[in-house]
C-alpha cells in the first residue's frame, strides 16, 4: 500500500486534489476535517484548561480561539501539543484499516505535512499550488477571512516555493478543475507498479 502525503498551503486546492482521489477509490484521510470533530469532543476539555473561555455547549468555539491566538501567537504552539497526538492516533487508526482493507493506495491530506516531519511516515508527497495572486483570492473569499488572518496563516506554513522543492509531486491547481483532475489521475496511474514501505515502518 502506498501512503500519499497531500499537502499544500492554505487555499491551494488541496480539497479538490482530495476530491479526485476519492473518486478514483482512493480513502482520504482529511486531518482538517479531524480537527473540527475534535473541537467537538475529546480535545474540548483541554483546550478549554490552556485558553478559557474558548468553549461552550457545542464545544470550541473557533472563532474565540483564533482571536486569542492572533494576540499572542504563541499560543499556537500550545494548541498544536494538544491536538496533533489526536490527530495522529486518528491517522493511525485510519492507516491500520486502509491496510486491512487491501487498499493499493489511501492519502494522508495534511496542511503542515513537512512543518511537522509528516513526510518521513509517507511513500510519496504531493504538493498542490498555485499563484499567490489566486490563492489569496480564494482566502478572502472564505466567510470571516481578513488579509490579517491569512498573514498569519501564511506565516506558520512553509513557503509554497519550499514545499515544491520538496514534493516528489507537484499538482498545479490554477487552471480547470478538469486539469487538476487530470494530473492525479497521471499521478495515480504513475505510482501504480510501486510497493510502498511506509506503513511496515511507521504504521503497524
């Protein structure tokens, strides 16, 4: 089984290189979309100890969160000692049954792949980008997004130029979403006849 890192800064396309791969019938395991099922359960209490006033009934309320956060930055380093050992047990969990299942391939979608040393625990890595015109384009789009918030954003990620250098794949997301269909389908197709090692290293 390959393991594939899918990576890439904030408004890259990630989501839709992440769609294709599940319409090609490879699973995804969205580490966003992970956070926000912690925000609601298990990291609740503990996030609410290192920054209170940040939850409710509905658990953390995000927006409280980052405005605290955006104070002092500092604070981010906390909430990531918090979250990350949950989201990797997730990951793990996720990993363990792609394998069960006799998956060929199954993709990791991690925002901070390499910030975090999540490349060494892949077989591949794929990074998606496109031009920092359209990318902020696309942030500001997003409901609550200011140019402040994005900065922020921007300066805890490595830079997109880095993050290509890096990538054994680059997936340029700025034309049709044909186009970008395109090139994981090429990607898949290119990966096919390889034996991924990662998961005997770091998953069992």
């Amino acid at each position: 089984m390959n393991i594939i890192g899918l990576t890439g800064s904030i408004g890259m396309g990630k989501s839709a290189a992440a769609r294709r791969f599940r319409e090609l019938g490879v699973p995804v395991f969205d580490a966003d979309a992970e956070v926000h099922k912690l925000y609601a359960t298990a990291a609740v209490a503990p996030i609410e100890a290192a920054f209170p006033g940040t939850t409710g009934p509905a658990g953390v309320d995000r927006h409280k969160l980052m405005t605290i956060l955006l104070a002092d930055p500092s604070g981010f380093k906390r909430l990531e000692q918090i979250v990350h050992p949950l989201v990797q047990a997730a990951q793990r969990d996720f990993i363990r049954t792609c394998f069960r299942e006799n998956k060929t391939a199954t993709v990791l979608e991690i925002p901070l792949l390499f910030e975090t040393g999540g490349e060494k625990k892949v077989d591949i890595t794929v990074v998606v980008s496109t031009t920092a015109e359209q990318q902020k384009q696309r942030v500001l789009e997003r409901p609550g997004m200011t140019e402040k918030k994005l900065m922020e954003i921007l300066s805890r990620q490595m830079p997109d130029a880095e993050k290509r250098r890096r990538a054994d794949f680059v997936v340029d997301t700025s034309m049709t979403l044909a186009a970008t269909d395109a090139q994981i389908d090429h990607l898949l197709a290119s990966i096919s006849s390889r034996v991924g090692q990662a998961y005997e290293q770091h998953w069992q």
